[in-house]
C-alpha cells in the first residue's frame, strides 16, 4: 500500500477525489487532493474552483493539513453553489477527524487548555463547540416532560448565575439559560414551545426558591410547585440549629452540640447517643 492510499484511507478520500501529493516541510505534514478531470458532482458540471485548507490530526507528532481544490458546481436553475467534501464540514477548516478529537479533548478540560494541546487559538476552538452545541440543541428530541426540577448554581465569583432545567423523569438536563429570577422560567417555556412540547403538560415543578415561584406562577398557572429535598433539608437544618442556640442560653450545657443534633442519627458514636439521650431526657 502506497502512502498516498494510506492517507485516502485516513481522510476516507473516495473518488472522484484523490490525493495528488504529500509534502513533509519544515516540520509540517501537507495533503494535496484534487478531483478527477471531468468529474460532475451531484450531476452537475463544475463552474470554477477555490482553493482551501483543513487542519487534520497530527501525524504522529507533527501537524498535518489538507489542501484542495473544492468545486463549485451549477445548478439547473443557473446558480452556484460549492461542493461539499467528504474529509470536512462546510466553513469549519477543520477535517471531521480532527473536529472529533477536540470535541473529545474539550470535555476532559478548558478550552484554552485544548486549544494548547492542539497548536490552534481557542477561539476557532469556541466556534467548534458552538456550532455542535447549536445542532445538537436543534436535533434535541425532548419529548413531553411532566416533572420539572429547577435549580441555579453559580457561574463565576461574585452574583453571576445559571439556572437548569432537568427532566425528572428521564434524569437529563433541557435548559440553561443566564440568571435566576422569573424571566427564566419564561425563556425556558419558549423552549419547551420550540420544541413542540405541551406547557399545559407540564404538572410538576420542583423548587422553592422565592426567586422562581412567581416565574413558575406565570410561566406554568397548571403545574403544582413541589418541594425539592435539598431546601427542605436546609430548612430543617436552619430550625434545629435556631431552637438549640435558643434552649442554650437557658441550659448552658447545649454549648457545643450542634452536631450531635444535625448528624445522621445512624452515624452517632455510643457516646454520643448517650448524651443525646440525657439531653432529651431533661426536656
């Protein structure tokens, strides 16, 4: 098998595309292909032809592009349009192999980080990842959820905050979106009606914060707010630990126990079950 076969193979180059020439320079791997003379694509004849380059996965440790000449064809209707290449996707730069690899890369780590690994800029690295984003968000099927669980988490230092939107039942996230007041739950019912989902469907929504229960209220008149176990657990814990600092500045003693009423009862040493025990005693 000939080299120029062998990186056919790799690109999965088929005709009437074939590698015309490979050139190892100045520490660099370059890939020529062109097309058959005469060759029509998609039935039509070629109208002229633009010349583009692909990065492509390093060979062994060395970089390597791919070169060609990409056809544009006219159509019946006397427009011209480009071909598209078997090795790439359309305005990327980027071969299909080399697009997996950094999908890959940037799910292990910062972006930044991948960018360095693979000797490009983030930013043609964060315009990968949005255009993936973006198509996987339009081919989402989400289907009809009925229980929806809400809840923010910080995005940076300071007050910048992202709010989630989980399928409760099928334990996967739909929505994300900036901030955490009501105007949320709004952008994520113009999601749901993107996506062809019922509102009115929606029965369950589960969360307690102040910020979201008039957006629930507006968004979702039909849902029922349902309390999540983390704020009740929170709450709970607030209440025990207020009513022990309470009794304590009647009963001196209760100084220092906060965990021996906020640890899980089946974690409690012998000793301290035996002083809970006099402690509630005395009570």
């Amino acid at each position: 098998m000939s080299e120029s076969e062998l990186f056919a193979i790799g690109l999965g180059i088929v005709s009437p595309w074939k590698i015309v020439d490979l050139e190892f320079s100045e520490g660099e791997v370059h890939v020529k292909v062109d097309f058959e003379r005469g060759s029509r694509f998609g039935g039509c004849p070629v109208h002229d032809t633009l010349e583009k380059t692909w990065r492509h996965l390093n060979f062994f440790k060395y970089p390597c592009f791919v070169h060609a000449r990409v056809p544009r064809v006219q159509m019946e209707d006397g427009s011209v349009t480009m071909v598209e290449v078997p090795w790439g996707r359309p305005g990327s730069g980027f071969t299909m192999d080399f697009e997996c690899h950094a999908l890959a890369l940037m799910r292990q780590m910062p972006v930044l980080a991948a960018a360095r690994e693979l000797g490009v800029t983030d930013t043609r690295l964060w315009r990968l990842l949005r255009h993936h984003v973006r198509s996987a968000w339009e081919a989402q099927d989400i289907g009809q959820p009925r229980r929806i669980g809400v809840d923010e988490t910080a995005a940076r230092r300071g007050h910048d905050y992202i709010t989630v939107f989980v399928d409760l039942d099928a334990k996967r996230v739909l929505f994300g979106c900036e901030g955490r007041s009501g105007v949320t739950l709004a952008n994520f019912r113009a999601f749901l009606e993107s996506k062809g989902a019922c509102v009115e469907g929606i029965q369950f929504v589960c969360d307690m914060s102040p910020a979201f229960l008039s957006g629930i209220k507006a968004a979702f008149p039909d849902a029922l707010v349902t309390l999540d176990k983390f704020h009740l657990v929170a709450m709970l814990t607030k209440a025990v630990d207020e009513t022990r600092r309470a009794e304590g500045k009647k009963m001196r003693s209760l100084a220092g126990t906060r965990w021996l009423w906020l640890k899980n009862p089946t974690n409690l040493s012998e000793r301290e079950w035996q002083k809970r025990h006099s402690y509630l005693r005395l009570a």
